[in-house]
C-alpha cells in the first residue's frame, strides 16, 4: 500500500479532475468486483443488523424525508411522504454504526449515542471542519431524519478537515473496527469516500472483505 494513496469524499474526486482522480464505475454485476454475495444477499444482511437485537418501538414519521420514505416502502410508486416503521421494528438498537469519515460532530440528533473511536489521521480534525461525517451519521441514524435511530454511533477519523486522507488510514481503522469490535453484536461499516489510486483500491478491498468475514456489514459509498 502507498501511505499517500489519497481518498476522499466521492463529491471531491469528481470535482478535483486536474488531479488526475475520478470516480470509478460500479461493476454490472452488484457486488462481483468485490466477490461479495448478490446484492439481495447484502441488503438482507444490512436489514438484519439494523434490525439490531433489543426490542424497541418504532414511531410513525408522517413528514418523513424522501429517502427515510424511500427506503420503507417496496412499491415503486406511489410513494407515500411517509416513514414506514413496520421494516425497522427496532430502529437499529443494540447496533454499532462506525462511521470512517471525518470526525462526527455531536447533535441533538444522536441523542447521547456518539461514541468517540481514534484518529487516524494526523493531526485529529475537529469533527465540525467540514461537516461532512455529522451528516452522514444522521442520515443514517438522527432521531428524526435516520433510519436507525436508535443505533449507537461511532466516529473513527480517517479524513482530514479539507475532507482529504490516504488509504492507510482507512485501512488502519477497518482494522481496528475488526479487531475491537464485541463478539455477538450487530455491527455496519459507513465508509463515504472512495480513491482511484488503484494500490490504495485494493488495500482497502481486502480490508473490507476481512470485515465482511468478520460479520460487519461494510456499506461504501458508490458516487452521489
């Protein structure tokens, strides 16, 4: 692995393209680069950890988002404004969300559900520098605007403040997601960034398969 193999938020690599980085193109087969299980497979997966373990009630969010909306119902159309809890019983408890970005900001959002993982960047950003890490950390579990809203979220920083890193620290802090995480728990992997520096590509691949085999549930970003 080079140390310098830059990655960044997907936004960034789109918008950089004087630097010779470009977002790559996902395989027509979801999941064949990666030799993970057909995407049905993953998204079974990502719904059985959200479901979490602990027994929780879900209220209804009538004004819901168009994504909170999106991802709860199955019909195409129409699609109702609202947030179908009946999928998410649980809302994500007794999960652990490790959220590899910048640095996530706490909010009333979370609710005291942050969690403070290392810095693998030097030096540590200051986790509201960009934003960037807060907003997808309530994406995925805000009290209002997440899906699991009752997961417990940890920040890991693997970018700095410009919204910038190498692939060693994302490598880096798969490993220690890996290696710290408690046996028997429910655990998904956020990973919003991506790089086409192709050592740095495959480093973080088999970092990612290493965590799949683990029974994390590593979600990565596939352009915005």
């Amino acid at each position: 692995l080079e140390p310098d193999a830059p990655v960044s938020r997907p936004e960034m690599i789109a918008s950089r393209p004087t630097r010779g980085r470009r977002l790559a193109q996902a395989p027509a087969e979801p999941g064949a680069r990666l030799g993970q299980p057909p995407f049905d497979a993953l998204a079974a997966a990502a719904h059985a950890a959200l479901n979490g373990t602990t027994a929780a009630t879900s209220p209804a969010r009538p004004a819901a988002l168009w994504g909170l909306a999106r991802v709860s119902q199955r019909r195409h159309s129409p699609l109702r404004p609202a947030f179908d809890p009946a999928p998410y019983p649980r809302r994500g408890a007794g999960v652990r969300l490790y959220v590899l970005d910048g640095g996530v900001d706490d909010h009333a959002q979370f609710g005291g559900r942050l969690v403070r993982g290392p810095s693998f960047v030097s030096p540590s950003p200051r986790p509201s520098a960009d934003g960037h890490a807060t907003h997808v950390a309530g994406v995925a579990a805000g009290a209002a605007v997440g899906v699991a809203s009752a997961a417990t979220i940890v920040s890991v920083a693997v970018l700095g403040g410009d919204g910038g890193g190498a692939a060693s620290a994302v490598v880096g802090a798969l490993d220690w997601v890996v290696s710290t995480h408690p046996p028997a728990t429910p655990g998904v992997i956020l990973l919003s960034l991506g790089t086409s520096d192709v050592a740095g590509v495959a480093a973080m691949e088999a970092s990612i398969q290493a965590a799949a085999a683990a029974g994390l549930v590593p979600v990565v970003a596939a352009g915005n």
